[in-house]
C-alpha cells in the first residue's frame, strides 16, 4: 500500500473470531504496520503465528500493548477489568484503547477507573459476528456493510474517536455513536434477548427429543434450525453478556413475557384477528430490515436448499 499505516503498531488482546477478523481486516487494508497479539493460551498464540494475522505474539498483554498506537481489547465481557489492570501501566501515553465487549456499560466501568491518564479510551461494538469462536473462525469481511457502535464516554477525545471512526471505516463497517446505556438497551433488543429465547427453545426442544426421539432434529424446520444456530453461540461470551447487560436484558424479558401471554390468550381464545394483525405487522418490520440492507430476501436467508433429512 503506499503511504503510511493508519497505526504504526496495534495490539490486540484476545485472538479469537473478532481479534483476528480485525488482523486480517486491517492486515488487508494496509491499515496498520505490526500488529501485535496476546491470548490465554499458547495453543492460540501459536495458532495465530501459523495462520499469519500476527507479527508478534506474546503470552503478557502488558508485553503486546508495549509502544502500541491502538489497543483493542477483545476478549470476553468477564475477562475485561483484569486485562485492563495488566496493561495500565505499560500503555504508551497518548495511545488509543477500545474494546469490542458486547456490553458497554459494564465494560466502561471495568476498564476505564485503571487506565492511566494521557490514554484514550474510546469503547465500541462490532454488530457483526458469527456463531464459530477461536483463532480459526475470523475472516477479513466480517465487519464489511456491519455496523460499528462507538460509545465515547463524557470527556473523549474527538481527535482519537474520529482516528477509530476513520480505522473501522477502513475496514469496511459502518460507523455510529451512542450512550453506552442506550447502546445496552437496544442491544438487548435486537441481540441479548433474542439470543436467551434461542437457548430458551433449543432446551425445550431437547427435552422434547427425549420423548420423541429423533424427530426433532429430523424434522426440524427453518425456525428451529436458526435457534440451534444461535444457542450454538460461545457460553463465556454469552454468560458475561447477561451478567454485565442484567438490568436491559430483564426488562425486555419482562416485556417479551407480557406480549407472550398475550399471543397466548388470542389462541386459547381462537382470536385470529389478532394473532393476523400481529404478524402482519412483524412481517413488515422483516421488510424494512431488508430494505434497510442489512439482510437478505433470499430464502432460508440465501443459504443453499436443505435437501431431505437435513
Ligand atoms: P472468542 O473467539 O472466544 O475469543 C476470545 C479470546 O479472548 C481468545 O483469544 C481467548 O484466549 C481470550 N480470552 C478469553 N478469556 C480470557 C481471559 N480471562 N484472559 C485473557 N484472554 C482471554 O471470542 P469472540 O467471539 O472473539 O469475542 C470477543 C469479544 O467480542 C467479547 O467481548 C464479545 O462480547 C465481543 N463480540 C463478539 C461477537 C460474536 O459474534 N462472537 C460479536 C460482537 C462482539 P484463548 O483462545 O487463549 O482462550
């Protein structure tokens, strides 16, 4: 590429789908000299050394952040204040530091009381992601047509929000700013909950099989088959996102419950009218997330057809 990189040298702590998916992303732009990686294990390090999305590994995250322009957290919700403790006093003064936590709230009060002053801390959010973890599963497009959240916090640095802004852009996502709490409000509409009811359903389904055999699984239709995607999702990342996101997730919980009951009365009570307009009404909301690209109409979501037994 000619010119220079958007970042001499990144750190990225935590090497799994979304830490390498933003090597390989920004590897792929010439958006960064040498990237630098840090992870739990020496199976991922080495990983991460043999695909190629790292220049350096390091088992210390302190090591990896050394000299860094940008640091970006990218390990679970859970594992964030102890990954902020370690790197504090090794961060570069004037070094950009964000995070990919699903949850904003909870990670900005985790992260932001130990990083030392002169740093800027700018959390964000990829709404992009798939149901594979690890060092294997990223890829550079993941963030291509995706939006990125920003949830600066009361004093951030223009300067540094509009650099990540100008970074994420490069890489291909769309960039958007909001409050952290309202960021955490609608991501358990749009993510949090939905993913609960998918493990939800999916464990019905399981107790269902025991009676039933097989046929849950053999017959199991387009619907059921998008739960068991979903509830095949990581169980760290999802235990901390309802620990950190509890508040959020329990009043759309509590709202979902109430709508529930009411589905339920109008077919106890054989009201179609109602059960009609409802799903009227959730057919057009499909229609606009499509026209608001940010899905397919293909059908079964443009995924190839099922063939029989599948
Ligand atoms: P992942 O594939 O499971 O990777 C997690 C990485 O963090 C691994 O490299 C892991 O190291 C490291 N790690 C885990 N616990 C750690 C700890 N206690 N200390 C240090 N490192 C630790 O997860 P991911 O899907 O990339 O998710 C990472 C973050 O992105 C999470 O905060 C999640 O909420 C957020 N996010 C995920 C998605 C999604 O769809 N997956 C979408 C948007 C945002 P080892 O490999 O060595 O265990």
């Amino acid at each position: 590429m000619a010119g220079e990189p958007m970042f001499p040298r990144i750190a990225l702590i935590g090497l799994g789908l979304i830490g390498s998916s933003i090597a390989w992303a920004a590897k792929r732009g010439g958006l960064v000299g040498h990237v630098a990686g840090s992870a739990r294990s020496a199976e991922t390090l080495a990983k991460a050394v043999e695909l190629g999305f790292c220049d350096s590994v390091h088992d210390d995250p302190a090591e990896a952040v050394a000299g860094a322009d940008l640091v970006i957290l990218c390990v679970p919700v859970g594992a964030m204040e102890n990954i902020a403790k370690s790197i504090a006093p090794a961060l570069k003064p004037g070094a950009i530091v964000s995070d990919v936590g699903s949850v904003k709230q909870a990670v900005i009060a985790a992260v932001a009381p130990h990083l030392p002053a002169g740093v800027e801390f700018i959390p964000a959010h990829p709404i992009a992601g798939t149901e594979h973890s690890g060092p294997e599963s990223g890829f550079a497009e993941l963030f291509e047509g995706k939006w990125f959240i920003l949830t600066p916090i009361p004093g951030a640095s223009e300067a540094a929000t509009a650099k990540l802004r100008a970074f994420l852009e490069a890489m291909g996502a769309n960039v958007d700013e909001m409050t952290p709490e309202h960021h955490d409000l609608v991501l358990a509409v749009t993510s949090h909950a939905p993913h609960l009811i998918a493990y939800t359903m999916v464990g019905v389904a399981d107790h269902m099989r025991r009676v039933t055999s097989t046929e849950v699984i053999k017959y199991s239709a387009a619907g059921f088959r998008d739960f068991t995607r979903i509830a095949a999702s990581d169980p760290t990342m999802w235990r901390d996102v309802f620990l950190n996101n509890k508040d959020a997730t329990l009043e759309i919980l509590g709202r979902f419950t109430e709508e529930l009951f009411a589905l339920q009365k109008a077919i106890r009570a054989g009201d179609g009218d109602t059960l009609f307009d409802y799903f009227t009404h959730t057919r057009a909301i499909r229609r606009g997330i499509i026209e608001a690209g940010q899905d397919t109409a293909a059908p079964d979501f443009g995924r190839r057809p099922s063939k029989p037994g599948e």
